[in-house]
C-alpha cells in the first residue's frame, strides 16, 4: 500500500521551485486526475468561486439564558430538535443561515452557537483553464476568510471523489490551510462573476486572474514558444534588434521620441484629459465607442433579434459623431504648450541627437541577415497613433525574419508555413483554452484554425485583387476600389471570405504605398510586397522582397524625399556584397486575436498601452 | 549510381526559402563534409580571404604587333616558350603576375592575353564558424570582382577533395557563379584582416560579418532559445511586460522619456558632440578608455611583459583623468538650454502623463505571477547611465523570472538551476564558437563553463560575505568594506575567486542597498534579496522574496518617500489575495559574456545604444 502511494505520489510531481502541486499537473491528465485519488498534495491559487453549505445546526433551548457555550457538536441535541421541536429549525434558519458569514446575530432567546459548515472553493492557480474543487470544512478556516472571490489559498489535502457528481472527476479535501491571502471585497475590482472583457481593461494588474484573461496568456506564451520553435527548427537565429533607433524604417509613422531633456527636473503630473465636452472626455468616449462596437459585434454573431442590433448600431453611431466633433475641436489647438519644438537642441539629448522608439525592426535585421543569412527577432515596436482602433495600441510585439538569397516566393512560403506551424502547434497544445474561447466567444475557433492548417493560400497580385473587387456588384464598399488605393479591411474581408474563401497573399504593391526599402518591380510601379489576409483577423503578416540594387535605392530614397543621411548605414549593405533578400513582419497580437477568437488587441497584451493610457 | 547521389543529396537539404545549402549542413557534419563528396550544391556567403594563383601563362612573341587576339590558350606556344625562352617568362611575371587583377598593363612588345588564374575564396555565411573553401576559374567569373573580402557570391558547383591538404576535408569547385554583390573596397571598414574588435564598434551593421561577431550572435541565440527551454519545460508561462510605464520598479535609476511632446515641429539634428577638451571629445575620450582597458587586460591575461602592462596602465590612467576633467565640466553647464523642464506639462502627452522606458519588468511580472503562478519574461530595458563602463549600456536585455508560492530559497535554487541548464546547453550546441573563443579570447572557457556545472554553488549571507571580507589581510581593497556597503566588483571577485573559489549567492543584503519591494526580514535590517556571482564575470543575476505584508510594503514605500500614488496598483497585489512570492532578473549580456569570454557588453548586443551613441 505504502508503496503504490509513492508510486503514485511520483507522478504528481510537485513544482520544483515551491511547495506545491500546479493544478495542470492534476487537472491536466487525460482521466481528470482520477488516477491520483487518494494521493496527499498541497495545492495553492485563487479562489474563483465558493459555496457554503450548513451543517445541521446543533441548538438548544435554554429556559434561563447564560453565558457558558455549548458544546458546538451536540448530536444528541441536535436529534431532539431535528424529531421534537422542528418549528424551530425554521427560525434559526432565518436567523443564522444564507450566505453571509458570520450568520447576524440578534438579541434572542435562542443561543446560536458556531454552526458548523462545509465551504467549496473553485480554486484556479492560472496552469490550465480548469479550477480545482477544494473541500474546506469550517473547523479549519473560518468561510468568511476564506470565501470571497480572489481570496489567496495555499491547502494541503488528499485527493477524494466529489461527493456529488460534477463536471470535475476529483476534488481536495483540504486538512490544513497553509496560507490566505484575503480580499478587501469592497474595493476588490474582480468581485463580480462574468465581467464583460472590456471592463477588465483598467485593470491589468489583475486580469489574468479571469479565466478568459489567463486563458490568453496561456495561449500568448503557446505562439510565442511555437514562433521560436519554427524558426529554430529552420535554422533561423534569432536577433535583438535596437528599442531606441535613430533610423525610421517607414518613413510615415508617428513616433515616440526618447529623451533624457525632460527629465531632470520635470515634476511628475498627475493623468488629466486634455479635451472634454460637457464634462466628457474623449478618452471616455472612446472607451465607450470599443464597448459599443464589442456589443453590435456580439450582437451580430449571436443572431439575436434585429431591433437590439439597430439600436445598439444607432448608440455607437451617436457616440462616434461625438468623439469626432471631440477630436476636431482637439486638433485646432493640439498639445499646445509644447511647440518649442523649435527651439530643442537634440545634441545635447543622450544620444546626441533625435531618438525613437523602433516601428519596425526589419531594416536592423537586414543587416544581420545579410551577414548572417537567416534571422529573426521578436520584440516591442511602437506607434504614437492617436486614433483609438481594436487594432492597434502604442506597443505591440512583432516577430521579423529577414532571409538572405531569397525573394518574394520564398518569404511568401516561408509566411505561409510559419502560421500553419502556429495554427498547428496551438491545437496541439492548446485544446483546453480553445475549446473555452469557442464556447465563450466565437464557435469557429477550432474550425478557423483547421482551414488554415489545411488550404493552401491563395496567392493574387494586388493588380488581380482590384480586378476582382471591381467586378463585385453586390456589395458597396465604404471606400471605392481603384487600382492604387490601401485595401482597407472591407475590401479583404471580402476578398477573404467571399471571393477566395480561404486565405489570401496579396503581392505586387503600387510602390507609393509601401516603404521605401521594398524592391522595385520591372514595370516600375510596384514593389515586391505582400500582405497575408486570413479570415476574421485580416492582415496578419506584411512582407517583401528588398530592393538589393544600390542604384534603384538610391533612386527611391531621391523619389521620397527621405533623409538620406539617416540610411547611410543600410545603403551601405547595397554598397558592400550586396544579395537578393526578402523579409517579413508578423503583427503577433493579430495571430493571438485570430487564434482566440476575440476582437481587440487591448485584451491580448498584458499591459495595453494606447492614447491616454499607460496606468502602470 | 543515381540512386546513391539521391541519397547523398537527400543529406544536403538546402534551406527550404532560397536556393542554396547552408554551410552549416556541410561543414557542421562530423565527418567535416566528407561523406559529401561529388554532391552538387549551390551556397552562398561572403568572401572571408580569397588567394589567387595564376596558371601557366600562354602567350606568344610576335614580331609585328597586331590588334587581332590570340586565342587565350595555346598550349603549343607555351610549350615553346617554357622550353625555348624561358627568360621570357620572368618578364611576364613581372608585367602581368602579383595578386591585384586585372594585372597592370604597359605599352609593350609582348602582347599579354588574360592569364587564367584560379582563385580560392573563403567564404562564410553566417551559420558556423568555420568558411567554406570555394575554388573559382578566372574562365567563370573576373577575380578581381570576386576577390575583395566582403563580396557576396552564391555558387553553384560540387564538393571535391583539396587539391592541396589543409585544415579542411572538401572544397567546392564551383561551376557556375549566380550572383556577384561586388564591395568597394576603399570604402569598405572590413577590408583589413583581424580588426580589433573594438574597432568594429561603429559599424554595428556590418560586425557580423566578422568571425568573432558571428560567433557571439550564434551563441547568444543558443542562449535565447534553452532560456526559453528552461522555463517551458518547468511550466512557467511568457508574459511580456510593458517597454513604456509610468511605474519605476527601482526608484533610484536615471530613466529616459517616452514623449510625443518635442517630436511634431523638431527639426532633425546631426550628431554633435557636447563638450571637448582641446578638440577631443569626452566621446572619443571614452571610447579610448575602452580600447586601452581592453589592452591592459588582454596584457594581464596574456602573461606578458610586466613593463608593457605597466605602460599601458599609466596610459589608462591618464586618459581616464582627462575624462575625468570634462565631465566635470559638464556638470557645470548641463544640457543648458532644456531645463524649461519645469515648464512641461505632461498631462498634454501622449499618455496624459509623464511615461518612461522601463528599468525592470519585475512589479508588472509580479502581477502575472500572482494570478498565473510561475511567470518569465525576456525583454529589452533601459538605463540613460552617462558613465561608460564594459558592463552596461543604455539599452540591455534581461530575463525576468517570478514565482507565487515561493520564497528565497526557491528562487536561488532556480536561479542556480538555470545558470547550470544555460551553460550545458551551449557546451552541447556551440562547441566550435566556444573553441574559436577559447584560441582567440580566453583559453579558460571550456572549463569556466563546466565548472558552474559541477559545482555546488557556495550561499553566503551578506553579513556573512562582508565578514569574510574584513578578515582578507594579502589584498587592499578600494573600497574599504564596511556592513551596509554595496559589495563592489573587487570584492565579488575576491570572494568568488580567492575565498570561495567557486560561484557564490549572496543573500540577506542591508535594506538600504536594494529596492523597495523586497520582503524585510526578521532582523528589520536586511531583506530577502541575493545576487549571483560567477568568476570573471561578476554578478549575472539579482533576485528577491517579494514583500508581501500590505503594511511592512506601505512601511517600506514611507520610509523611502517614494510617491505611494504611482505603485497603487502594486500596492493592490498585496491588499487582495496576497501570497508569498519570489523572483529575479537575470544580466543576459553578462551571461552572454561568462559564455563567450569577451569582456565588453558592447560586443554581445547586436546595435549597443549608449551615452551618446545610437547612430543607426
């Protein structure tokens, strides 16, 4: 017996780094941890739910009211009142029973002693999207303690059967509670069950401890390994590209400037909102826009009546026109104590001169790639965007691969196969969390991510795509479709889910709308980028093969007006033992949105950053 | 005899995104390519060195001299000349041999034709220390394109014995040149052999291309990825923190501004350095101390003459007084014209508040652990240091670990098991960089490494360490140890090489010296904080036991009059659901360099950003 227990007991292994079983060690096993009854184990996380349910209470009537205690386990009493007296129990039901703990006591000629209980937590310690059933009678913890949302448990038990039948094979019978960490339930955020996502974002601090939350993070950390793996298993190394840049990789984005000029003396000011309208602000307008938009988007999936999809639509619309009007008003007189710009001597900043923070790192890698051969990197790039979007905020991570002696068709394969292996490798690792989004958000998840395991992708020049939607007559797209727009998200949602029905590459770019660095096609218009288009996520990977020709560089560099002092170092790559190369960079927040089914890249980042917001 | 070259090709995969086989494939095998023999492949790299050796020269004397060519081989009329006129043939030499090409040409009376020469090029793309001998005919592509080293050339051909026997097992001889990206070699910073690596420096975008860059790059990849295996295969979850926060985790570093505040109207400068003596800048001042800390301890290492060491210390010196003199100047006249600081008002910026770069992603990972249990974190952070040192730049990359449920003793056992799990995995996978490292750099590498596998690591308390310190009586240290000291890098060197002789965890420090939210002890002095030691390269990890009383954390906040406001949402971790917690951050640029055996952290980052110095 002894020695079965050890066998058992060895294959719950416990972290090594803490006294405690992780719950996916448990709960994670294919028989739901029923293999493991009757093993000892000290589990620990936080308290998701919890029930109380009373023991008999044990009373008696005294005719003269003292003050000697009962005993607090009177069987005896106990039958007399349950077969003799039963009117009783009803008052002391009244009296001492619901939920509340401890029971309110009045004045009364009934003595309440401690009524005995039996506490049921749902604890989660954030390892898997199960919770653990933990059995904790009332003579080891006291349930007020122990019961409110977001209490911290560290329990020692054994493993038993539940006593009623669930939807969990085990549960623990806790015989010590080795640790709480209590909850100020009055300022406690997450007290509430089923909070809608977008009421989570202010709280970033706390959010993992939803199950929808940590079910992100969990699928966050599956890509992120699944990206490694990738590109470790095709020889790619793996680069830390520079944060802070002097060089911009676009040319047309908005950038942070990184600075020591500021800092020395500056009083640190509290967060105030530049702009408002009749006391409201537009950072509270836009927060209102996102949940709007989440409802008509939920609204529209769940098939629910017309009406509440027009109101609501109609409410989001009102909102808009607001934050507009807002907007307008901001732009006659943006940020204005500050256009001393002018007068700023960057050398004497720290870097001597004017830094950003990175938008891309594609340019750096090239360097490394053409030296190297085949790099990656993965890491945070930024955008000063003012307008507020589901898909974009400030910082976002970004995984770039820069290949050397390869074009346009191998990055687009190479594109191809990277998120077939995540797609893969998430259902692989990952059905638990799935099957929670798909059940809670969105019932194609497992579907949407088959399809792009199993289709092969589409690939249709930019020059096709117009053609194509040209020729659309029953759909009316917002912005006209002509040969040398941006295609907006309507026309590849369209192009996605109704002409091609599967996902699309689109390549050959009018030049004038992509980068400077991206090679220059024989008919002189395009350049050799490519966009990946998946359903319901829409772009996810933006890519191309680089101009390598030191003379045509230069040309486009000329052509755009750019400073090319700042691109002397890159020219130089032209200069010396240049090659054909080709890259792309994958927005990674998009592959988590496509991959959970949720809608707005502040719900997969821990801590969002956007315009006005950076809490922490 | 098909069959067996389809096998044999099966073994040369080429890289699935270009047409070409990675060296790595053919060199990287234990037979050094041999089993290889008669396969065709195409590769492609950067020429190292090239050799050319000119064939026997076939020309002919004519006595009337013609414009009309003579066909380039004529082995007759060699035949005679070898045998007739021999003294001819020193002539030719002289007028058409040497190693530039096309050889120089003088008005004479012998008419040269092209001398077939052939050519061996070393050639290297990135994916192994050792380069490729590629051997090209004059008849195939020009020697003077192909030779200057940095020239990029993708060939085609088929591996063969060495003509002549040397340190490699095959060669190509290539028959088809597909690609030539020819340099400038006037221009081009890599034209030399052997450059110092500090030389290399300013030229981030090419210091790959040298052996000794490339081979760091790889291992800091090796690196990378077991970090990562380490924590996957432990069950910790990745979790990136934010780059941008309005949190300073240390409370006592120089941070840089995140602002869109100077960016609209500011005209772009060009580097210019601030302040100078005699017309050398502190810049260049400091660059110089490098250089020549370099030497002095290249020269300590090396044994050698004890008179050159000296000489090259009272240089050191010297140049580091200077220094020392325009920095004093400088903090006369600090960045004068930008303290209209005061002047700011944040609330206008992007983020409605003042934003930083983030020093330490610790409190935000906190948060993660104290929901999803056991969490890691890799990423880039910030310090705008004005001091130049070999150890830190502007811009560095940490590892940030953090447990919930676990206290000081987990963390150090962790933190040791990752340091023993780092360098058993790049003993495993990058031998021929640690042997290149080992000839070039430090002899000691192999064993440095082994040795932090083997040995237990020693754990000391800090009163314990500062003991041991005051009874050393053979060595005067700088910095007079006194408890309550930060311990400085001659006495982590002195406990970790001469008393303890192996690697050493220092734990308990005084309260003073580390950061606020680190847990107290009993003693009321001391928290639960430790650094790593390892030999040569100092302390490559900090970690703590977190604080997780609510009232000793507000205690500790008072004490230090940090403004309580901005750690709120830290503060809220321990009044909800608190736990005991630990974690740390590991250098992984110091970790970069106890692997590799350099001794700049420049050298490891791929684009270094430090005081005045960002120049891509």
């Amino acid at each position: 017996m002894a020695s079965q227990e050890a066998v058992v007991a060895a294959m719950v292994t416990p972290f090594k780094y803490s006294n405690r079983v992780v719950l996916r060690t448990i709960l994670g096993r294919g028989d739901g941890g029923l293999g493991l009854l009757g093993v000892r184990v000290v589990v620990g996380g936080w308290v998701r739910s919890a029930k109380e349910v009373k023991k008999e209470p044990a009373v008696v009537v005294q005719p003269d009211v003292g003050s000697s205690p009962l005993p607090q386990r009177d069987v005896s009493c106990v039958e007399i009142l349950q077969t003799r007296i039963p009117f009783l129990r009803s008052i002391i039901r009244v009296l001492g029973g619901g939920d509340s703990y401890p029971p309110h006591r009045e004045k009364t000629d009934i003595v309440l002693p401690k009524l005995p209980s039996t506490v049921f937590l749902q604890v989660s310690d954030g390892s898997c999207v199960a919770s653990l059933k933990v059995v904790v009678e009332s003579t080891i913890a006291s349930p007020g303690q122990i019961m409110p949302t977001g209490t911290c448990i560290l329990a020692e038990g054994v493993l038993k059967l539940p006593a009623v039948e669930g939807k969990h094979a085990i549960e623990l019978q806790a015989e010590k509670i080795l640790h709480i960490g209590t909850v100020d339930q009055e300022k406690y955020p997450l007290s509430k069950k089923r909070l809608p996502i977008g009421s989570l974002r202010d709280f970033s601090h706390f959010k993992p401890r939803t199950t929808t939350v940590a079910s992100v993070m969990r699928m966050r950390d599956a890509l992120t390994h699944a990206t490694h793996n990738f590109f470790q298993n095709n020889g790619f190394l793996y680069v830390q590209v520079p944060i802070i840049t002097t060089t911009d990789a676009e040319g047309f984005s908005e950038t942070f400037i990184v600075t020591t000029l500021l800092g020395k003396s500056a009083e640190k000011v509290e967060p105030k909102y530049v702009h408002e309208i009749e006391g409201v602000s537009l950072e509270a307008l836009k927060a209102a826009i996102k949940e709007k938009s989440n409802l008509v988007e939920e609204l529209k999936r769940s098939d629910s009546n017309k009406e509440a999809l027009v109101a609501a639509l109609r409410d989001l619309r009102k909102t808009n026109e607001l934050a507009q009007q807002l907007e307008s008003r901001e732009e006659l007189h943006p940020g204005a104590s500050l256009n001393k710009a002018d007068e700023i001597n960057f050398s004497e900043d720290f870097f001597s001169r004017q830094a950003y923070l990175t938008v891309s790192g594609r340019l750096h890698l090239q360097s490394y790639a053409c030296s190297l051969g085949n790099v990656y990197s993965f890491g945070p790039r930024f955008r000063a965007e003012r307008h507020e979007s589901m898909k974009h905020v400030a910082e976002m991570w970004m995984v770039e691969l820069e290949m050397a002696f390869s074009q346009l068709e191998d990055a687009m394969t190479c594109a191809e196969d990277f998120l077939k292996f995540l797609c893969k490798s998430v259902l692989e690792n990952c059905m638990g969390e799935i099957n929670f989004f798909s059940k809670r958000f969105d019932k194609t998840n497992v579907d949407r991510l088959q399809s792009i395991i199993s289709s092969s992708f589409e690939r249709i020049s930019y020059t096709q795509a117009v053609d194509a939607l040209k020729q659309v007559t029953d759909n009316k797209f917002e912005t006209k479709v002509e040969w040398g727009i941006s295609l907006t998200e309507e026309h590849e949602t369209y192009l996605v889910g109704e002409i091609y029905k599967r996902p699309v590459i689109i390549y050959n770019y009018p030049k004038k709308i992509k980068p400077f660095y991206m090679r220059v096609n024989d008919d002189g218009k395009t350049v050799a980028a490519f966009d990946v288009v998946v359903p319901k996520a829409g772009t996810l990977i933006r890519g191309s093969q680089n101009e390598e020709r030191m003379s045509m560089l230069s040309t486009r560099i000329k052509e755009l007006g750019i400073r090319s002092e700042e691109y002397e170092w890159y020219m130089d790559l032209r200069r010396h033992g240049t090659v054909k190369n080709s890259g792309f960079s994958v927005a990674f927040e998009h592959v988590v949105l496509f991959a959970t089914g949720l809608v707005d890249v502040a719900d997969v980042i821990p801590f969002p950053r956007s315009y006005g917001k950076a809490n922490n």
